[in-house]
C-alpha cells in the first residue's frame, strides 16, 4: 500500500487533522482512484481536443433510457438532517476568522470553500480544516452555537493537486496528491461521525464535474469511504455544481449516478459562462461581448437555469441558484441600494423559476435575500412541487447566443485587465475572496476576465474604439493599468502578470489559470517539515 509524506512545515495546531490514520486513509482512497481519476482527466483532454475541432456538445444517446424512466428519484434531504431548508446558503472562505462569521450568520446552509474562494497555501489548507475540525465541535470561541447553519464542505476540483503531501508507492515512487481526495479524505475521516452525532451529517458540494463519469467516480469514493468508517450506506449528500457545458448536457445522469447520495444540483453561472468560452474559444459565432453585458437573461443562460430546476424537481432533488456577490462594505450608501435592489430582482426571478435556494457570499447578504426566499416559499422548505412542465429546453437552447451583439470595449478589456491581474496577485498572496472593482470576487472571476482576453486576441476583434484587439495592443492597455496599481511590499504583482501573460495572452490555452500559478508561483511552503509525518 502507498503511503503519504508530508513535504511542508507542520504549524501549531496542524498534527490535529494531519494524524498518522487520517493520511492513511488519503493513501488508501489514491490508491483505489488515482488511477481512475487520470483516466477520467484523460478524457477530458480528448473531448476538449473535440470541441477545439469544432464538435459541439450533446445530450448522450446511451444514457436516453435513464432520462427516459421517469421511476427512479435521488435521495435529496431525506435521511438527512439539516438540508431540509435550503433557501440561502452562504459560500465562503475557510480561514477561522470567516468561518465564525459565517456560522453566525442567518444562513440555512455554509459551505466551507476550499475551492474557487480559497487560496489553496498550505497554511489556508491544512488551517481550513483545523477550524472545521474545531467548528464541528463547537470549539471555535465567538461562535454563537445555540442556532448555526448547517455545515457543507466543498473539495478541490479534480484537476488541482496538493504539492505539499506526496503519494509514495511501494516501488518509491513519489507522485502529488490529488487536492479533492486530500479535501475529502481529512474532513470526512476526522468529522463524519462527529457531525452525525450532532444531528448533521458529513455534505459536500462536487465542483467542476465535466461528465456523469466523474459524478460515478464520486459515487464510488462515497460508497468506500462509508464503508471504511463504519458509516451507513448513504449518510452522505453531495450537492454538484453544474458550471460546464459538458456537464449540462448531462444533468440528469450526473444524478443518475449519485443518486443514493445525491442532495442536488447548483448553477454556477460565472464558472459556466467560463466553459462556454473556453470550450469554444476556437469558434467565431462564440465570441463573447464585455463581461457586464453577460446576465442571467441571456436565451443560453435561461435555458440553463430552466434545465436544471425541471431536471432536479422530476428527479426530488433541489435546485441551487447562482451565487450574488455584490459587497455590503462599501462607503457609497447609494450604489449599495442599488445594489441590493439588484440582488433582489436577481433572486426573485429564480424564486419565480423555481429555485429551492440560493447562494450568496457575504454574511451581509443572508438577510436580503432570506426576505425574497421566505416571501416566495412561505413556510414551505422547498419548492420541489413545481415541476416546471412548461420547460422545453434542447440542445439548441443550450447553446443559444441569439440577440447578443459581441460588442467589445476598451473599458471591458481594461476590467478584464484589472481584475484578473488584481484577483492573481491576492490569490498568490494566499486571499481567495477579493473585493475587485464593487464585487467580491473568487477565481470563476478572473478566469472569465482572462479567457475573454484570449478570446478576443484570437478572433481579432474590433473594439469601439475602432482599434483591433492584439497582444501588442493589450500590452499597452495592461502598461497604463499597472502604473495605476497601489504597490505593496511583497505584493506578487509580478508573478500575477507573469500568470496573466502566460494564461491570457499565449498562443496555447491553459486549462485552468490556477495550475500554473499553483505549481510554480503560489507562495513558497514547500521546504520539508523538521520532523516530517509519514503514514505507513
């Protein structure tokens, strides 16, 4: 069997949730699915290379039978305490300061984010799940325990490793972990039973799942992980976010194959409007206009949104809105109510679609749009009743760009400037959460405002100031956007440009911004423990 090795300093508190049974576990759980995972990331490099071609995405043939039977429904909240009432559920970061702040909020649900609003140092990492450790038994001091949401966890995408815990095979061989497996592993090897006991239960949130396969692969880590522990066969929920194309057209398999542990699905607008331009960033009829003309009244984000209430509320599971984060600190009281006025036209519309619940990312947010949940639900914990029938979506609709003129600005290509470069530079510097231009933004944010870029370089587009788009011309807008930039020692602006260069503006296409600004910029912690853990 492999075993793991911790290649990082061990800081205070660490040895609470890095112990010799718990990396154990992560060792067991890379060597029954490590393989498995490559094979599946394999696949997604051979589809991405489709849709490079031109191949547009399609519901699958060999799944019509499961959409087809209209018998089988997925476990949704039952046998599962705590996820009854879903109506505003609060995302965040995990460090101990905003987990206490989001538990005292007036959230149904919190769903610690080691994910998108999470900056993975191993500091952020390994104390994120030190103050969960301490949250789930109520040990985290200023926490007002007598009534506190719900408690979700969100892992790694399948795509980011952990490069401070190596996987050493028999042989010697030494590989990085997978950062959703040590996610996962750690927080349910040390808090499943924990949270059971307290009337809980151990609920995740499955991100960036490109395929139903990936969903089966999670099915699968659910199933072992259960019996391993001793936990009954499904205790755990997972809710999966559906923030790519691919996995859009395969909505109702990816619960398919969840469905004994699957609570429901949530629509990821900003990471899905992502996918759509990096899946086709080769295609001229996908280019896409500034980043402020691309709202949920789009005919492909309608249909979107519409899909997937109709999807979940046949199946009994529960349909998530799309994140607000709008910011509550900000010394404008005017823009502020503006604002909020905003958020509430934005979450009653999906109340009016259907919507169970929604999310939002500061604790300020929880009571505006509680008022539009409790308005529109009444005493009902759901809407799983409105089953939608006028909702006739096809592959068409979901790809549907009908209406909306491509029109680029100079000032869109300067936000994208500054906000990419702005959220990279925090994120290196270990903030995932980032106040940018009157938004709170994660990384769905900046990697929309980078692939827009490099959307735009390759089509050549023409802005409204008669000019095309080239990497020359980019080049000078990021110069002047610099100059205007407030410096800080050990700001990792540098590295930050480096990344956006690299991501944005070269000929090849990174996958993700994050992997090459993890492995290679993301601040240094990689000199070995004195005493370093192994789990044999």
């Amino acid at each position: 069997m492999s075993h793991i090795t911790v290649n990082a300093p061990i800081e205070r508190g660490f040895d609470t949730v890095l112990t010799a049974p718990a990396l154990d576990f992560v060792a067991e759980l890379h060597d029954r699915f490590a393989d498995r995972l490559a094979s599946l990331l394999e696949k997604r490099r051979t589809r991405s290379a489709a849709m490079d071609g031109g191949t547009l995405p399609r519901f699958n043939p060999d799944t019509a039978r499961i959409r087809a039977d209209l018998s089988w429904m997925v476990a949704g909240s039952a046998g599962a305490p705590g996820l009854e009432d879903r109506r505003v559920e609060l995302v965040g970061p995990v460090t101990e300061p905003e987990v206490v702040a989001a538990l005292n909020s007036s959230a149904k649900v919190w769903v610690a984010d080691f994910e998108d609003s999470t900056s993975p140092t191993w500091t952020n990492i390994v104390g994120g799940q030190v103050s969960l450790f301490n949250a789930v038994r109520d040990r985290l001091p200023g926490v007002d325990n007598s009534h506190r949401p719900t408690i979700g966890m969100r892992p790694r995408g399948w795509h980011l490793p952990e490069k401070h815990l190596s996987v050493v095979d028999d042989e010697g061989r030494q590989t990085p972990a997978s950062g959703a497996l040590v996610d996962f592993g750690l927080y349910f090897f040390h808090n499943a039973q924990a949270l059971i006991d307290t009337g809980s239960g151990p609920y995740f949130y499955l991100p960036k799942l490109e395929s139903a396969l990936e969903a089966r692969l999670w099915n699968m880590i659910f199933e072992f992980a259960q019996e391993r522990l001793g936990i009954d066969r499904g205790t755990i929920r997972a809710t999966v976010h559906i923030e790519t194309i691919t996995a859009t057209f395969q909505m109702e398999d990816i619960l398919w194959e969840l469905r004994e542990h699957c609570a429901g699905l949530q629509s990821a607008g900003w990471d899905y409007l992502f996918s759509v331009v990096k899946s086709f960033r080769n295609l001229p009829q996908f280019v896409l206009p500034d980043r402020e003309r691309l709202t949920n009244a789009l005919p492909l984000m309608r249909a979107f949104t519409d899909r997937l209430v109709w999807t979940c509320h046949r199946r009994g599971a529960y349909a998530i809105g799309t994140m607000s984060n709008l910011m509550t600190d900000h010394p404008d009281e005017e823009y502020v109510a503006a604002e909020f006025d905003r958020l509430r036209e934005d979450k009653a519309r999906e109340a009016w679609q259907g919507f169970d619940g929604t999310w939002v990312a500061d604790p300020g947010l929880v009571p505006a749009a509680l008022a539009v949940y409790d308005a529109a639900l009444g005493q009902r914990p759901h809407q799983l009743e409105n089953l939608r029938p006028d909702v006739t979506v096809c592959a068409e609709h979901l790809l549907d760009l009908t209406g909306l003129e491509p029109i680029v600005t100079e000032e869109g290509v300067r936000v994208n400037i500054r906000v990419a470069i702005g959220y990279i530079r925090e994120w290196l510097g270990g903030r995932g959460n980032v106040a940018l231009e009157n938004l709170l933004e994660d990384v769905s944010t900046a990697e929309i405002c980078r692939s827009q870029i490099w959307q735009w370089i390759r089509h050549e587009v023409t802005l409204d100031n008669g000019h095309r788009l080239t990497r020359g011309l980019v080049e000078a807008y990021m110069a002047e956007e610099l100059a205007r930039f407030e410096r800080k020692p050990d700001d990792h602006l540098a590295e930050a440009v480096a990344v956006f260069r690299r991501s944005a503006l070269g000929d090849d296409f990174p996958e993700f911004l994050t992997m090459p600004a993890y492995s290679e910029f993301l601040i240094g912690e990689s000199a070995p423990a004195k005493e370093p853990i192994v789990a044999a």
